[in-house]
C-alpha cells in the first residue's frame, strides 16, 4: 500500500481499482506517451478496455495476439497474451495524420 499524503494515497488506491477493472493491463512506455500526447489520461485508456464499445481483432501489422478496443474518441491495441496496451489512436472515421489531430482537436 503507498505511503505518503492522504490525496496520494486515495489517488493511487483509485488507479488500482480502475487497473483491476480492465483487467490488469497496463500500458507500455509507447502508449503512455501516445495517450499523453493525444490528450488522454490513463484512466482514459483503462476505461477503452474495461467498457468498449467496440473490439475487433487487429490489423496484421500490429502482430499476432492484438485486439482493437474503442470507446468515444479512444481506441487502443491491446496485447491480449501479454496484457499490455501497446499504442492509443484516436477513434475517427478518416485517416489519421501524426501530429495534426488530439482530443481537444476532435471537440471542435
């Protein structure tokens, strides 16, 4: 159990639970900063996994093993023998270009 400031502490008992939701997974350096740089949080992500609205199998190129999670504006490809995310992408319906859209971009 974390040590430290009361907030810290219910702040990181809250992250568990949230973890345990979705199963266990957890989020891959690569993911973490994609999901920074697209303007989500963790519990963002998690969310995606633990409640998706939709789920497919992934495109060969993200290797064998990987499922597509999505929900809102979130999708991220999932390890599933590993239980690991391995990248976050927005959810659009057009092709994505690298550094031209985020989150807020999306909300107009």
């Amino acid at each position: 159990m974390p040590k430290g400031h009361p907030r810290a502490l219910r702040r990181a008992l809250a992250m568990d639970r949230v973890r345990e939701t979705a199963g266990g997974v957890q989020l891959l350096e690569h993911a973490k900063r994609r999901a920074a740089e697209l303007g989500f949080h963790e519990t963002d992500v998690l969310a995606c996994i633990a409640r998706p609205e939709t789920t497919y199998g992934g495109h060969p190129q993200y290797g064998p093993g990987r499922r597509v999670y999505r929900r809102g504006s979130c999708a991220c490809v999932v390890d599933e023998t590993l239980g690991v995310v391995v990248t976050v992408l927005l959810n659009i319906g057009r092709q994505w270009t690298h550094g031209v859209d985020t989150r807020s971009s999306l909300a107009g």
